[in-house]
C-alpha cells in the first residue's frame, strides 16, 4: 500500500472513531468541523434525517485577524444562525483534527454565541 493511501485510511478512521463514539452517546444534532490550511468550516447536522441544518466557513465571515480569532468569530456566526433555527443544544465533532488551536476557538465562539456545546 503506497504512503498516501495509508496516511487518507489512518485519517478516515479516526474521523469514524470519534463520529462513532458521538453517535452511541448522543442524539443532539452534530457540529462537524473540517480546519484546511487558510479556511475553516462547521456545520450543523442532523443525524437522524441526513440533513445539514446550518452551516458556516471563514468564506461567510468578514472577519481579520489571526486564523484563531476568525475561528471564533465563525462559531459565534453558527450559534447566531442555530438560535435562530431554534438549536440549543449539539454535540461537537471535530472529525480527525485535535481539539487544539482553530477547533477549540471555533467550540469557544459557539458557547459564547449562547449554543451549548
């Protein structure tokens, strides 16, 4: 198996590990995070009906400043938009990626938003 197929099956299955792990214990709707290089997205999904609800990237917000800073301002721009859907409560997915960094300023803005996490 060559070195990039193997890196792609080692990140697939820590994103099915985590997803897993939050679908046993949880029935809320899901916020699912994928962090690239320069741009951050999160969106709100249900589970039980395979429908995104809400969704939010770094594209939407006008916001400057550090990577992190505009992480947070996203998840405050999700949480307004969930508030609005009428979503109080969801569970964080943060897939393959550390809860570190980017991740957690975006689950620091949906708090700070009014959405529990």
């Amino acid at each position: 198996m060559s070195v990039a197929k193997n890196i792609k099956r080692r990140r697939r299955s820590k994103q099915l590990r985590v997803r897993n792990r939050l679908r046993r214990d949880t029935t809320l709707a899901r916020v699912s995070v994928f962090r690239s290089l320069k741009q951050i997205y999160a969106q709100i999904i249900d589970d039980s009906q395979h429908q995104t609800l809400v969704s939010c990237s770094s594209l939407d917000v006008k916001a400057t400043g550090t990577k992190t800073d505009v992480a947070t301002a996203v998840g405050a721009e999700l949480a307004k938009r969930a508030l609005e859907k009428g979503i109080q409560k969801v569970c964080f997915d943060r897939g393959r990626f550390l809860f570190h960094g980017r991740v957690k300023a975006l689950a620091d803005g949906l708090r700070a938003g009014g959405v529990q996490v």
